[in-house]
C-alpha cells in the first residue's frame, strides 16, 4: 500500500464532537476554562495561590482589580480505525472489500495525522486476537501505517459486537472509532458494541464498505453452490427472477437496518461501494456528510 497522492487530501480534518482524551495536545475544546493553554477564554477573581503569571495587568490598569486569566482546555483526541478483516470481506474476490477498505483507513488516518491527531489501528480478524498499533501522531507516521495495514488478511468468523466490546475494555478513555467493516452480520450484534462505545464516551463513526456483487450478485451468477467462508455452510442458489428480486428486499432491509443502528447510537454512517474512487469519496462525500471537513 502506498501513501503518494495522499496530499491530495491536504486541507481535510476529522470533525470530532464528543471524543476526548487526557493528554495535553494541538487540538482545543472550548466550553472549559484552564489555568493554562493557549487561548483566552475567561476571567476569574484572583484568589490566593492562583499563578501570578496569569495575572493580567491590563485588566488592573482599567479596572483595579486582580483577574486571572482561564484559557481554552486543550486535550489530544486519538482516533482508532477498528478494520474489520474476517473473512467475509475477501469474498467475492473481484469486490477487493479488504483492500480498499484499507485504502480508506490509511487515507482517513493521513487526514487525522496531518490534523494532529492521534492515531491507533486495530485489524480486528476473525477468531484471533485484534492486532493492535501504539498511537501514531505525526504525519510521516502514515507510512508506518500502510506498513501495518498491508499485513491485513480476510480470515475467520468475527463477532463484531464483541470485538468492539473488548476494544472498549482495553482503551476504556474515550475518543473516536472509526469502524470500517461489510457489515455481513446481523446489525443487532454490532449493537452491543456500539451501544458499549456510546456508552463510555466515545464518538463513533461507522463505514460500510460494500462489492457491486453484493449489491446485485446477477451481474455475476445465475447458478452456484454457495459457501458461507466463515461458517462452512453451503446451499445451492438458483437466481431466478422471484429469487433475485428476495435478495434485493432483504439487502434493503439489511441497509435499512445498519443505517438505523447507527442513528440509534448517534454514530454518523457512510457507505462505500468498493469499486468507488477511495480518495474522492473522502474529499467530496464525507464532507458532505459531515463526516470531514474543510480547514
């Protein structure tokens, strides 16, 4: 995977609303005065044991009394990409989900980065330990992230909902998840984990990445044996009118379903087709979701 042409996407930052961590960083959150930072956004009485060094001596020459200056808070924000690489998201082949979901991750997390936020990767497969990254904070650090993602192989059975339940229990302060996965499950077992993400503070966005295959499989058969990779399971597929025209209410329902999860949870959604332009979706679609935005 490589990072060239990723300063196409110069000028681009992450829209975070709710996710804060406690490290000292570039990014400010205004509504909560400090004794120290690098904004100015309130006055206090001075009261003994306050820093002189915030005194401020104008507002005694205008109003003779002793003012302490409070400052905007400043807290680094990380932002974790959770990938999901089970194994539903090698299949079909010719649909790359794994691939260019990656793409999309190293692509968002060069935004993050050149934002000056923190970044993590975690490659969540299917049973097996998630493969989790330190925090990333510089820019240059996107190539250590295509490194780390070009190791991601579709494999197992993932329970996502569980996943990002651990997720939360290994990094219990809260920030930003950003959750790119097919979504090839039951929606209702993902809530578990986002409702536990909601539930500790965290701001959440969830991408979904979808082949053109899936969204209509008769471009591509009309007659197969099918096999679920992650479970074993086969089951002979005739695509009759009839039977195509199933498929598409289901998936509908499926959609529907996953998009109503997210706004139950107060987690912004987008969903990508994986034969989409990667790089332009994150710099015309998530901004006109609001999802990223312009500096």
């Amino acid at each position: 995977m490589t990072v060239a042409g990723l300063e196409t996407l110069d000028g681009l930052v992450l829209r975070v609303r709710r996710g804060r961590g406690d490290r000292m960083g570039d990014r400010r959150f205004p509504g909560r005065p400090e004794a120290a930072g690098i904004e100015i956004e309130a006055h206090a009485p001075y009261a003994p044991g306050d820093d002189l060094r915030h005194l401020d001596w104008n507002a005694f020459g205008r109003l003779d009394t002793l003012l302490v200056r409070r400052f905007t808070a400043e807290r680094e924000v990380a932002i974790h990409f959770l990938l999901d690489c089970s194994a539903s998201m090698a299949v079909p082949a010719r649909d790359r989900k794994l691939a260019v979901a990656a793409e999309l991750v190293l692509a968002l997390a060069y935004v993050a980065l050149a934002g000056n936020d923190a970044v993590r990767i975690a490659l969540l497969p299917g049973e097996a330990p998630a493969r989790i990254s330190p925090l990333f904070r510089q820019r240059a650090s996107a190539l250590r992230v295509a490194a780390l993602l070009d190791t991601a192989a579709a494999t197992g059975r993932l329970a996502l909902g569980e996943a990002l339940e651990d997720h939360v229990r290994r990094h219990p302060r809260p920030g930003v998840a950003v959750v790119v996965s097919d979504l090839m499950v039951d929606p209702a077992d993902v809530a578990r984990g986002l409702e536990a993400l909601r539930g500790r503070g965290w701001e959440i966005v969830v991408l979904h990445v979808i082949g053109p295959a899936e969204l209509d499989p008769t471009q591509q058969l009309s007659r197969a044996l099918l096999r679920d990779v992650e479970t074993g399971a086969t089951r002979p597929v005739v695509l009759t009118p009839a039977a195509a025209e199933r498929y598409r209410d289901a998936l509908a329902h499926h959609l529907r379903a996953v998009a109503d999860l997210a706004a139950r949870t107060e987690a912004a959604y987008a969903r990508l087709t994986s034969d989409a332009d990667v790089r332009r979706f994150v710099r015309v679609e998530l901004p006109a979701l609001g999802i990223v935005a312009r500096r």
